[in-house]
C-alpha cells in the first residue's frame, strides 16, 4: 500500500481549497487504494516547519498554490537527509490564486474544477518530469528553494498593488502600474553582480531503488539528526578567473529557471537572467507591466540575457524593497542564487511529457 502526505493550505483560492480539494481531488485519491494523509496548513510558515519533523512517505502531494509549494519544497530541502528525501516524487494540485507549475505540469483548462481532476489523475498515472531548483541564500538566513524565480524591480513592486485598485475592474493592473510612475522615476535598481556560465549536463544515474529501513534505525537517525549540528557545506572549488562581474543598473532584474520551457534533452544546465533596461517611458512600463501580469519572467527586448549556473547579487548598503521569490515577498538583501538541476521530480500529465519530448527533438 503505497502512502500519500497531502499538504493542503485551506487559506488558499480566497479560503475556498479546502472545499475544492475535499469535493474534487480526495475522492480520486481515496479510490486509488493510496493510503492518505491530510495534513491541513493553519499559518505561514507552518509547511516548512512540518516538513522537517515527516516521516518517510512513497509520494507528496502539495494542494495549494506558489506559495505552499515553496514552503514544502524549502522545507523539503532544508532537511539533513534531503539526499534521500529529495527524490520522492510529488504532485501538485493547483488550488492557489497563483500556480505557475501548472502551466508546465498539466494541459490549460479554464474550468477550475476540470483542471484540478486533470491534476489528480495525472498524479495517479505516474508519469514524472524532473524540475530545477533554485537555491537562494542570504548572509544569515538560512535557504529559501524556488521552483519559478526570483524577481528584483519596479513591475513586481507595482504588481503587488494591482489587488489595492479592485475597485477599478479591468483597469487595476493599468492603475497599479501608472500610479507607481508618479514617484521617483526612472526607478533604477543598482548592483553588483557575479555570475558563472552554464555547466555540462551529467550522464544520467539509473534509479537504485531503497528499501525502508527498520523503525529503530529510523528512529536513531531521527536523534542523531535532532541533536547534530547543521552540517558545514564543502565550499566548490572555483577559481576568482571563473567568475564573470558586471555593475547592474536596472529598471528589474529577473533569474528564473528554464522549468517554463522543460527541454528534457538538454546537454548544458542553466537558469535564465534578463536584466532589462532602465531607460523605458512611463508609457512603455504601463503597458508591458500587463504582459508582466501574465507572464512575469518575460524578458523584453532590450534586455540583457545572460545564461548561468550560479550568482551573486550584491546589493548597496542601505537598499529597501523586496524580491519576489515564486510570487512570495522577502526582504531585498545580498544573495547567492545557485542552480540545483534537475533537483525533485514532479507528476506530469503524459500529453505534456510528450510534448516536451517532442519539442526538444524539433
């Protein structure tokens, strides 16, 4: 009997989740023959936490939007013994305000309802892709993972907004957008910036499959791993020569993975980096703040696009603002974004996979 831990955020789609999930994806799961765990979110934060203390499990399944997903991924990955938990696959069941993965995971669908039966199945069918992840850390702060991007500028700030001018229907994103042009302008984000190119692609592992082991070694490595201290990352040697250095001056600065256009043939592993211009008319930034609604790590003519495997922006003393990481606002501060390939598999409806095979052959 395989097991199946459901991390559910009741919060998410305006409170409606629970519902959705227990009238239309439960049901499906249930009739599987899965042995199911439900475990239902009360705050921010709480998946992380969560993540840290569960037991091994033969799937995870993540029903919520951007924002539960990179809680359970960071929580996922935060773990001592994220090696081997890692490489658990996990479904997605898009009941969020946001849900980016789903663009790549499963087939467009305007019914909610549809699409979130589509997701079940696909998950029960047990195709998988293999996503990148974004390991992004501060000085002090211990990781935050990405399965989307990290977004630094004036059209996040101003898409934040666009919620604050509902009054204003199908004007707001315009509103939001034209408003924040009223301020100091251009808003120009300054920075210096590091990076590395891409890295060849490793031949691929085949898969070993693990037994369990028995409760009481579980139980001594649960201890062991409660009472050690975090383990002291082996820093890669990399020459200073490696690196590559550039003074950033931008309207926003974007690092994204390649997850939205899945290529499952590529030879090189890199994540995308625009640094767009800081030289755009107020006119230009209302109109392509809509097209950044839609897609939010398009990157616009004009723009410098760099390919890299990891980064470092170092941001001026005394910067405000914030990032948006996988549509989560943090505070703005210097990091290191480090590409991790191929990182966790995720369930993917067949038809897509085929796709992203036929694609990369064309």
């Amino acid at each position: 009997l395989k097991k199946a831990t459901v991390f559910l955020n009741p919060a998410a789609c305006k409170g409606k989740a629970r519902n959705l999930f227990e009238k239309n994806a439960a049901p499906i799961l249930h009739l599987s023959g899965l042995d199911v765990t439900v475990v239902k979110t009360d705050y921010e934060g709480q998946a992380k936490k969560l993540l840290e203390l569960m037991e091994n499990t033969d799937l995870i399944i993540i029903a919520g939007g951007d924002g539960t997903v990179q809680e359970v991924i960071t929580g996922l990955l935060r773990r001592t013994d994220e090696a081997v938990f890692s490489k658990i696959p996990i479904g997605f069941i898009p009941l969020g305000k946001t849900c980016t993965l789903s663009h790549t995971l499963y087939p467009e669908s305007t019914n909610q309802v549809q699409h979130i039966i589509n997701a079940t199945l696909a998950i029960l069918k047990g195709d998988t892709v293999p996503l990148d992840v974004l390991q992004i850390k501060g000085e002090k702060e211990q990781p935050v993972f990405a399965v989307t991007g990290l977004r630094w500028g004036s059209y996040r700030d101003a898409g934040v907004k666009v919620s604050k001018y509902w009054y204003l229907g199908p004007l707001k994103t315009k509103a939001a957008h034209f408003f924040s042009t009223f301020k100091e302008w251009p808003k120009k984000h300054q920075a210096a910036f590091m990076y590395l190119g891409p890295t060849e692609r490793p031949p691929d592992e085949p898969e070993e499959k693990q037994s369990r082991p028995p409760l009481y070694v579980r139980l001594y490595r649960r201890l062991r791993l409660y009472w050690s201290s975090p383990p002291k990352e082996i820093p890669q040697e990399v020459t200073l020569e490696d690196w590559e250095e550039l003074k950033l001056s931008t309207i926003e600065l974007s690092i994204a993975t390649r997850n939205r256009q899945l290529d499952l043939t590529r030879t090189e592993d890199f994540m995308d980096i625009c640094i767009e211009a800081d030289t755009v008319s107020k006119g230009q930034f209302v109109n392509r703040g809509s097209q950044k609604m839609r897609d939010p790590h398009m990157c616009p003519e004009g723009s410098q696009c760099i390919q890299a495997s990891r980064c470092i922006l170092q941001l001026p003393e005394g910067t405000e603002g914030s990032f948006g990481i996988d549509n989560e606002e943090y505070e703005a501060m210097p990091v290191e974004v480090k590409l991790l390939p191929r990182k966790l598999r995720f369930f993917c409806d067949p038809r897509m996979r085929e796709q992203m095979l036929h694609a990369a052959v064309q």
